[in-house]
C-alpha cells in the first residue's frame, strides 16, 4: 500500500475534511449544543457548513493531554472520516504545534488497511488515506514539517510490517521472510546476510536447526546491519523471534484460534521495520538487526520432548516441551550477537510467553531487564509512543525454574510465573551484556485494535524503539 502524501501549510488547499481537535470545557462553535458535544477524549460531532465537513473530536481536559491523546484522537477523526468516503483530510494543529507527530501518526496508523485476498476491488481501497494535510502557524512550518516528516517514515515502515505480519504461514515462509528482508533493505543503506541451512549447520546454530527441522520450509537466520555510528562504537544488537507459524510441535497445541500463531513473527518483524525506520531516519547509531526464523511444524523430522540441543555457543537445551520454541532459536541467535559483534546493549523481541497475557493483558508488552536505565528509557518511550510496557522481574531466582540435570538448562519452568522464569532463560544467552526482553505476546496483534490501529498486526516495537534511540539509549 502507498504512503499518503502530507502537505505542511497553514489553510488548507483545495476542500479536505477538517478534523478540529477540542479540549473539553472550552468554547463550542456557534450553534452547537453542549448537549451535543461534550469534548470526552475521542467523542466526535460532525459539522456541515454547505459543501465543508469538520470533524470535531474531543481530547478531553487539557491537564490530561499527552502524546497519544492526539495520536488517538486524530485516528478516531481519520477513520470515522475515511468510512464517510473522506479523499483528503486536514489535521487542523495550530493549537497543538508540538503535537504534529503523534496526531500524523495517528491518521497514518488509521488510514492503513490489510488488503487482503478476496475478489473485490472496491474493498481494497476503501478506509486507505490518499492525502493528508496539516495546518500550523507560519513560524510553526518548519517544527512542524520535521515532525511529520518523521511520523511519516516511521509510520510507513510500521505499515510495511504490519502487511508482512498479516500473511499467513503458507504465504511468509522463513524463506520469503528472508527475501522480503533483503528485497526491503535495497536501497536504504543496510546490509543484509542471510544464513541457510547448511551455513547454520557448519557454524553450530543447533537451535534454529531444531526448530526448523519438523517443517518443509527450511529455517533461516537473517543479519541485517546498519552503520549509522562512529566506526569504533559497538553497535547495538536487536534480535526478534520470526516463527513464521507456531503449531507447538510434537507437543501440539489445541486447534482453537491456533490460526494465530501465524503472528508468532512479529518479534523478528519489530527488527526488521527498526532497521528500516532507523537507516531512513539516519539515526547516528551502529545497529545489528538479527532475526532468527523458522516453522515450528511436528512433521517426520521434528525435534521432540526429550532431545538435547547444543546453540551457538556451546550452551545446552534439555527440550522438555516443543512449544517453547521460541527461547531456543533466541538462544542462537544471542549468543551469535555476543560473540560476533560485541554489542553494548542487546534488546530482543518475542511473543513469548501466554503467560505475559495473563499478567498484563494486550494493554502493555512485558518488559524484562536488570538494568534501571534501560527500563527507564523503554518506559518513557512507552509514555510517549502509546506502545506501552510494564516491568517484569528477571531475578537469578528464576533460573531455578529453568535447571536441568543434564544440560545447561532445559527450555520449560513450572506454570507459576512462567513469563519470567522464560525471561531468564533468554537472559543466559547474553552473559554479561547488558540485555532488554520485551515478550510482546500480546501487544503483537490486536482483535481489540485503539483507534488508529485495524485488527491484526500492530507492529508494536518499531516506534517504541525509535523513539528509545532518538532519546539516546543509556549504555
Ligand atoms: N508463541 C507462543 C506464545 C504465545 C501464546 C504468544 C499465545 C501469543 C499468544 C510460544 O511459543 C509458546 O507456545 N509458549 C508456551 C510456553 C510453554 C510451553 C512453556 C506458552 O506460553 O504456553
Ligand atoms: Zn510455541
Ligand atoms: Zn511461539
């Protein structure tokens, strides 16, 4: 799907729908009955006046406003004009000049749509932004310009993601994750390296191979790399589980909304879109993108209750469960990132754990790290991105959960506080360095989608982390 175009202005051109944004408490425009309209965050009224519609929409008391008040505000307005068979929308902002990026984040959140596979065209396209405008102040032109210039490539790398993570197992194979990925990178100034089966073998990656070998559609580990940095400063490693469909394996899960597990990529796709979010933006940082990806089928091949499995860097799995699969394609691709790169910091992504679910529901990811700077900077990039996380412990006590008897450690714990004795197993892999877990179970995809977003993947991951690095991460 294309991006919108944004037009930066002060009056709008031509004759858009005009969405107003409105404080609750302050002056209605003539003629409307506060019974009619009482500003509550996200209440909407519509106005004509002969051929111009204005949207109204409430962002409640002023005391309250904060970034995803507008971001939400501006999706309930362009979603509920797009239905309206809205062409072309402006963002009146010229009280809200410092809030340009979230309200255009909102709109461009809105206007995305999963194009689907049926046979009509018209459905297609409808609900899709074309053209957005935003009116500011004069002096506010340029402010405003970065900040939805910003917005907009952000915004469209989440979009692209979002339409990878919606195609089901049988579309988006390891393979074709990997092809996309290389296919994405073109042009933007990344490098990418795609490891094969062979390669994995040769190089010890029994973790990614196991997974991967009860389905036909082989595994793969894709390495992006972008050097936005000084030369000497270590990069910092992203890493995100791609499972590109998750049965459970031998130890199979129930058929009952299974067809889900065909977002258990979204991990790998939170780096993918990072690494292009960061390089289009030219952040000044050296990141290292690596996605292990592979189908967790029980095909003739398949790994089993019972095996042991030796990763990358020598550490052994007892495998007690197959649908844990998740932690031990990480554990490869950790221990590949520690001891090829050298990362100062290494923050991963996975739809983990159910257990997260239980723990905070599909309000906030799961956020896991030992060290209070790092989750101080993912907290307030939460604030400020509405993809929220909340602390989870990841205490040594843990890994009692994860002690085998005869290997390193063995890949499930009891039930009790299953998301953080998970969390530290994924720790091991990263020794000494410093390490962010978000288990992003579910946040990932959305039935129960906020304004700005449709259900289905949501992308979490990508504007929080952007956000982290423009903030300058703490390491
Ligand atoms: N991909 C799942 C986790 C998941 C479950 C994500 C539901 C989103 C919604 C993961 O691979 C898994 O199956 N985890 C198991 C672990 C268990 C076997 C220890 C779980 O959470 O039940
Ligand atoms: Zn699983
Ligand atoms: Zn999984």
């Amino acid at each position: 799907m294309p991006s919108p175009k944004i037009d930066v202005r002060t009056s709008p051109l031509g004759n858009p729908d005009v969405v107003s944004f409105f404080i609750k408490g302050s002056a209605l425009p003539a003629g409307v009955p506060s019974e009619e309209f009482d500003g509550a965050p996200n209440s909407t009224l519509l106005l004509r006046d002969r051929n111009q519609r204005t949207l109204l929409v409430g962002l409640g008391e002023k005391e309250k406003i904060e970034p995803d008040t507008l971001r939400r505000a501006a999706g309930t307005a362009a979603k509920q004009l797009l239905k309206l068979g809205a062409k072309e929308i402006a963002l009146d902002l010229i009280p809200f000049p410092d809030h340009v990026g979230p309200a255009v984040e909102g709109a461009l959140l809105a206007g995305y749509k999963f194009e689907g596979f049926g046979r009509d065209p018209a459905k297609k396209t409808r609900g899709v932004l074309g053209k957005l405008q935003v009116l500011v102040k004069e002096h506010e032109l340029t402010n405003a310009r970065v900040q939805a210039r910003t917005a907009e490539t952000v915004t469209s790398t989440v979009n692209i993601i979002r339409d990878i993570g919606n195609l089901p197992g049988n579309m988006l194979t390891p393979a074709i994750l990997a092809d996309k990925a290389e296919e994405l990178a073109q042009g933007r100034g990344l490098t990418v390296k795609v490891w094969n089966e062979r390669q994995l073998k040769s190089e010890g990656f029994g973790g990614i191979l196991a997974v991967g070998q009860g389905s036909a559609n082989p595994p793969r580990l894709i390495v992006i790399e972008y050097r936005g940095g000084g030369k000497k400063d270590a990069p910092i490693a992203l890493v995100g589980k791609a499972v590109t469909f998750d049965t459970g394996g031998i130890s199979i899960k129930p058929g009952a909304q299974m067809d889900e597990m065909k977002w258990d990529k979204m991990g790998g796709l939170a780096v993918l879109g990072t690494m292009l979010a960061a390089s289009d933006l030219k952040l000044p940082v050296n990141l290292i993108g690596l996605i292990p990806s592979a189908e967790n089928m029980p095909g003739p091949g398949a790994y089993r209750p019972g095996d042991i499995i030796t990763t990358r860097d020598g550490k052994t799995i007892e495998v007690l469960n197959t649908d844990a699969e998740g932690r031990i394609i990480l554990a490869d691709a950790i221990s590949h990132a520690r001891l090829t790169y050298k990362p100062s910091v290494i923050v991963e992504y996975s739809t983990l754990t159910g257990a997260v679910i239980m723990a905070l529901g599909f309000q906030r990811a799961g956020l896991f790290t030992a060290e209070e700077k790092l989750r101080e900077a993912f907290m307030a990039a939460g604030k400020i991105t509405g993809e929220r996380v909340w602390p989870l412990p990841v205490d040594e006590e843990y890994k009692e959960g994860v002690q085998s008897e005869i290997a390193t450690v063995k890949n499930i714990g009891g039930r009790e506080g299953s998301a953080c004795i998970s969390a530290s197993f994924v720790k091991t892999w990263a020794e000494q360095t410093p390490f962010v877990h978000l288990d992003i179970a579910g946040t990932a995809w959305t039935t129960k989608p906020p304004s700005y977003l449709e259900g289905g993947a949501t992308g979490f991951g990508v504007r929080l982390t952007i956000q982290v690095l423009r903030a300058g991460l703490p390491v």
